[in-house]
C-alpha cells in the first residue's frame, strides 16, 4: 500500500509526537537507562504499545491527542507485527512440523497453522519471501523431523 505525501506527513507526525512525549517511558519499561535513549523515533509497535502501558498505569500525562496518535499508527504496528509472524513462520517451517508450529503459537492445529502463513504470506509478501520459501503440506515434516 502506497501512502500519499499527506499520509506519509500525518503518520511521521504521529510518530514524532508519541517519540517526543513517551521515548523516555518506553526505555523504562524496556529497561534501558536514560542516557542510552538515543534518538531514533519509536517504531509504530513501540509507540501504539507504550501509550497503551501508559493508558494501563493510568498516567495522566496520556491525553486525546496521544490516543489520537496511537490509535492511528495501530494499523502500522499490526502490519508490521503480522510481518514478524510471516518472517518467523517462514523460519520456522524449516526446523518444526505444523504439528510444533501450531503448538508454539498457541493455534493448536497444523492445519490452522499452515492456513495462517499462507494467509500471511499471501497477503504481505505476494511475490515471495527472501528466506527460503518452500510450500509445504500441513503436517509434513522438515529437515528430517517426524510428525
């Protein structure tokens, strides 16, 4: 999906803003000490999910416009966590059967975890993945592992 110039301007605002006002809470729940902040912008995931930890420790510095941003970035942050799930599933698939896959991910079913990638990839990655990307029956085995 293409953003106009007027997406692309609201979607760095967004950005800019929840860096600005929660970079430094994010590295606390991360951990990371305050004089290793850096200044790389959050990414869409990390913003949408500190104002949603903010939300949950009922800070009152979050206010609308915050919400606003964070609430615009979600659909960002989902692709870009459904990208991971199809990087990670493509891996994956190399080394376990649907079988462990489905456990791992907490689908449970082979068959569900074969039509989750597919979907995935399907709609993320059309063209191919740049790890190798074998279509492999639900519940086969790979690399030599039995189901």
């Amino acid at each position: 999906m293409t953003m106009t110039n007027a997406q692309r301007e609201a979607y760095q605002a967004d950005v800019d803003r929840l860096t600005r006002r929660f970079r430094a809470f994010a590295h606390e729940i991360a951990g990371v000490r305050p004089r290793r902040l850096g200044t790389q912008p959050l990414s869409p995931l990390t913003a949408v999910s500190t104002v949603a930890e903010a939300v949950d420790c009922q800070r009152p510095d979050v206010d609308t416009e915050d919400l606003r941003a964070a609430l615009r970035l979600l659909s960002r942050a989902r692709r870009s966590m459904e990208f991971d799930e199809l990087m990670l599933l493509a891996r994956a698939k190399q080394d376990f059967t649907w079988d462990e896959i489905g456990a791992l991910t907490g689908i449970g079913d082979r068959r569900l975890a074969h039509q989750r990638y597919t979907r995935l990839r399907d709609r993320l990655a059309p063209n191919g993945l740049d790890i190798e990307d074998a279509d492999v029956e639900p519940g086969t085995p790979q690399n030599g592992d039995q189901s």
